[in-house]
C-alpha cells in the first residue's frame, strides 16, 4: 500500500486561521491549540483544542483543527467524526469537505473520497489539494491515466510536493517505465525531511522488477536503515534471497561437484540475462580462480566491484587473486577493504596472514 505522508494544501488557511485565533481568541485553550498545532506537536494541541471545545461545543474552528490534529496523529476515525460534524454545521465549508476528503482516503474508502474531491473540484478547479486528492483516489482505484493528468496539474502548481513526486513514481512503475519511476522517487527523497523507508523499498522494487538485483540490494538495505522492521524492505531482501538461490543453483551445483569450467560456462549464461548482478561476477571469478585462472579471476571480480562497492566477497576474491598474481600491495587493501565490511570474515584474515608468513 502506498502511505501518503501528505500535508494538507490549506496549510496557508491553518496560518491564516490561527492569526485570527490569536487575534480574536477568548480562550486560553484555543491559543494554545494553535501554538502546539503550528510547532507540530499534535498531541498537545488535540488535547488544547478538546479543551476549548469542553468549554464551548459551537466552536467550528476548534472543532476543524482537533480534526487535522487527529489527522497528523493518524487518528483517522477521529478526524473523520470531527469533519462530519463540522458538514452538519456547515455544508459548503471547503476545508471541511477536504478533511473528510483525506480522512476517507487514508481510510482506504477511495471511492468515496474521490465522490468528495470531485464534488470540490466542481466548485473550485484550481484548489491544488483537491486536484491531488482527485490524483491519489484515481491512482489508488487503478484510473492510471486520470491520475497521470491530474498528477501533472498538480506537480505545476507545487513542484516541491513529495507525495505527488511519490505517486508519480508508482504510477511510471506500474506503466514499466522504470527509469522515469526512479526519477519522482528520488525527487521526492531529496524534498522529504528525513529518508523515507516506503520511497527508499520502492526504489528498491523499481531495481528488482528491473533484475538489477545488487542496486535492488542496496537500496533495500538502506530501507531497513531507516526503519529496522519495514515489511516491504524486509520482503524485498527476502524475495532477492530467494531469486538468487534459484537463479545460481546450477551454479552451485557445479561448484560442489567441483566442476569449474561447467560454473564459468554457467556464470556467462546467467550473465546474459542479469548483466548487472555483481554476485554472477563473484561467482566467475571464484570458478576462474579454482581452475587457477588469476587474472581472469581478477577480472572478473573487479568488474563485480564496478557494480557492487559493498561486496566484501568480492573484495576478498580480488585480493587472493591478486596474492597469486604477487601484487602484495594491492592484495592487502583488498583484504583490508573486505574486513572493513565484514568486520572478522575468516577468508581475508587469512589471506592477511599469508602475505605476513611469506614474508618472514
């Protein structure tokens, strides 16, 4: 599911309307909602507002920000409950509509949010949340097409909006193209505050629908860095382990048979189909290097570098290769590189060793 992490368009009206809250408050409550609300702590300006209506039900204002409060805390039901009260009161309250709108959207009712949008955008064809609104619901009830139109209306307007940049990219993934799909991904990176565990895994997928599986590795790995437990990360990571196993399993056979020219014969083959998969390259150079090939080995693992930095097997491959090939030098950054990512890995600590035995 795509988790929008959108911010309301009407933003300037909050500005505008805690100005005049300060400006004509007679409530401690309500100035304080609006002090906590605009420094976003949403808990504490809820609570304020919950007090302010205590002291007086009628209080639409209060009412209409307890509801986006409930809606930053993801309060969903609650900020609907509030929305539709505030409807009764008033049924041509824009702000109003864009609240049940969005409250409705995260609720995953799209049908129903989309009927809310449309019924805004009748009223009003240039308010940029509901052309949003009108995007993400289109996108979400799979109207690619609907949602691309009213994607590009809303990205002229603001540019810098991540959750449209975010949509963007799924709705270029899900047409296959994947490059443009990386584009609004990591436009919408660039424009968030903190990375994005949800953009992050996409990016992953984007790679993994791609077959380019060690870029699809890494940008996995930096979705679990941003959170530990995301189950799209995790799934990814899980989903990679299982491609790898069945794709390299002729490879593997042939390893445990100790049949190296089959293996490199193999390599080549899954080479043709996943050109980008730095694990092949490991896989030839470790076959090369057993049928004592060192500088095809060699080759082959630097080229598996040129497409994964972070393989400390292949930095351990590259440094035996280069051992055998009497590049002492340059065989022991290679082993210093893999240790430094793989902080103990037995293989290089021993290669270390022999360039120190050989010496003394």
């Amino acid at each position: 599911m795509v988790m929008i992490k959108w911010i309301p368009q009407s933003l300037v009206f909050f500005i505008i309307c805690g100005f005049l809250t300060i400006c004509k408050a007679d409530s401690f409550y309500q100035e304080n909602g609006w002090y906590y609300f605009e420094r976003k702590d949403y808990a504490m300006s809820a609570k304020y507002y919950e007090e302010a209506l205590n002291e007086n039900p009628d209080d639409n204002n209060s009412l209409l920000l307890v509801g986006w409060a409930y809606f930053k805390l993801e309060r969903y039901e609650e900020a609907l409950m509030a929305f539709e009260m505030l409807e009764k009161r008033d049924k041509n309250s824009f702000d109003t509509l864009e609240g049940i709108g969005w409250s409705t959207f995260k609720l995953m009712d799209f049908k129903k949010s989309l009927e809310i949008f449309e019924s805004m955008h009748k009223k009003d064809k240039n308010h940029t949340g509901t052309i949003e609104g009108l995007a993400y619901n289109h996108f979400k009830l799979g109207n690619l097409d609907e949602a691309k139109k009213y994607l590009n209306t809303a990205l002229k307007k603001t540019p810098k909006s991540v959750d449209s940049n975010i949509i963007m990219g799924y709705v270029a993934f899900a047409e296959k193209d994947y490059p443009l799909s990386i584009q609004y991904f990591k436009k919408a990176l660039d424009l968030s505050e903190k990375p994005d565990p949800d953009t992050l895994t996409a990016i992953g997928n984007v790679y993994l629908s791609d077959k380019d599986y060690n870029t699809a590795d890494l940008w996995f790995y930096k979705g679990l860095m941003a959170d530990s437990k995301h189950p799209g990360a995790t799934a990814g990571k899980i989903n990679l382990v299982y491609i790898k196993s069945s794709v390299m399993s002729e490879i593997s056979q042939y390893f445990t048979e100790g049949n190296y020219d089959q293996a490199v014969e193999a390599c080549n083959k899954v080479e043709q189909n996943y050109p980008n998969w730095a694990e092949v390259q490991a896989a030839k150079g470790w076959a090369q290097f057993k049928k004592e090939n060192y500088t095809e080995a060699k080759a082959a693992f630097e080229k598996g570098l040129e497409l994964n930095r972070f393989s400390y097997d292949s930095y351990d491959g590259l440094g035996w290769s280069l051992l055998k090939l009497g590049e002492r030098k340059e065989a022991t950054r290679a082993f210093e590189k893999s240790l430094e990512l793989y902080p103990g890995y037995f293989s290089s600590e021993a290669g270390l060793k022999e360039l120190k035995d050989s010496v003394q």
